[in-house]
C-alpha cells in the first residue's frame, strides 16, 4: 500500500539520520523528505541532498503561499519546513514518505493528517546524548557549550509530547533499532506474523522497560 506517510523525530543528536538511512537500506519504496531550511550548509551537507537550503523572504514566501505541509522556527533563528509537494511526489511514484521533522513540526502534521504513522526516537540517556552532540559539533569543526546546553534542554521538552506519538523506540543498538523501525513500517503496510508482534512492542501505550528507563535517566516520567 503506497502512499503511507511516516513521521520521524527525535531530538538532535539523536542518530535519528543514521537509522532512518539504514533502514531505507532494508526496506525499498521508502522515499525521503528532504526539508526546506534557511539555515547554512554544515560539513559537506550539499543543496538538495541533506536540505533544500534558502532565505528567510523565499522560505516566508513559500509559507504565505500555502506550499508547506508543516513549517517551524527553531532556536528562534531559523526556518524548517516540509513543502506539500513532496507528499504527492511521493504517492505518484509509488512509494511511501519518510518525514524527518521536530516535535513542533510534526504535531502540525498529525492534526492534518491524522492517519500518518508517528515515531519517536530517543537516545537511551542525556550523558549518551551530550556525547552524541560533542562528537558531531567536533566532526563539523564547531564548539560551542551553549548550543550543546540549549539542545539538551530541547531533548527533555520535546520528551514530554512523547504520547502524542503512536510508536517510540530508544536509539542504543543500531541493528535493533533499525529491526524495530522497519517492522513498524511492514506493519503499517500490512505485513503478519513476527514484523507485526515486533511493532506492537514498539507502541506507547505499552509497556516498555527500555523505554521507562530512557526516560527516567532524562527526568521524564514513564
């Protein structure tokens, strides 16, 4: 069944890019949003690859028009933003569309579209997420302990609309993470037997132990 609309998010740091590329890898059809932002290019991230990179009065443009599906201002300083087109672009092709957006965003979507699958993906502690975002801010050449503060700080807000999403899963081991998020997507499209009792596991509205112990380590409660 094409046309399925998946939501992903996670707070930053999280390897939330790292799992949904391996599972693209695993699971063909999955077709992947790729943001507007008018924030700068990081590392090697290039135009039409990572993010469709623009101005602040194209993006304002856009919003006026009408053209996003969901759209948020981050820290204040920048815009992000996920265009209609990129929905219909997918459903025409055939496949299913993976969006990759912040809690903020991604509550707009479920209200539009409140059939899509939504997912949220957490790092299993603060310590491994400040570790996460130390080792990405030095891969990228930048250092700045308030940006690391601010983003810490979002992870455990974000953390809180936690039951607004159908599944979650805790980003510790790749391999299982990466099991977990692609018997979710079978399962959404329909697929019995052992992807579909993997998924269930996955629910918010189940008990999960790896799940409560993610969120006690960051003060949120399970």
């Amino acid at each position: 069944m094409a046309g399925i609309l998946f939501i992903i998010s996670a707070p930053s740091g999280s390897g939330k890019s790292t799992l949904v590329s391996e599972v693209r890898q695993l699971v063909q059809g999955l077709e992947f949003s790729i943001s507007y932002t008018t924030r700068d290019p990081r590392g090697s991230e290039e135009n039409g690859r990572e993010y469709w990179f623009t101005n602040r009065a194209e993006f304002e443009r856009m919003i006026a028009a009408g053209e996003f599906l969901e759209w948020a201002e981050v820290f204040g300083s920048n815009y992000y933003g996920t265009a209609m087109s990129a929905l219909e672009h997918a459903r025409k092709a055939g496949h299913d569309l993976l969006l990759d957006i912040d809690v903020q965003g991604a509550l707009q979507v479920m209200k539009k579209v409140p059939e899509a699958v939504s997912i949220f993906i957490l790092p299993p502690s603060p310590q491994v997420l400040e570790r996460r975002l130390r080792n990405r801010s030095q891969a990228e050449g930048v250092h700045d302990e308030a940006v690391i503060a601010a983003r810490l700080k979002q992870a455990r807000q974000e953390l809180l609309h936690l039951d607004n999403y159908k599944y979650a899963l805790v980003n510790d081991v790749l391999d299982q993470a990466a099991t977990e998020l692609r018997a979710i997507v079978l399962d959404a499209r329909g697929e019995n037997g052992q992807e579909s009792a993997l998924a269930a596991t996955c629910k918010t509205s189940v008990m999960n132990p790896r799940l409560d112990a993610a969120l006690k380590s960051f003060g949120v409660p399970g």
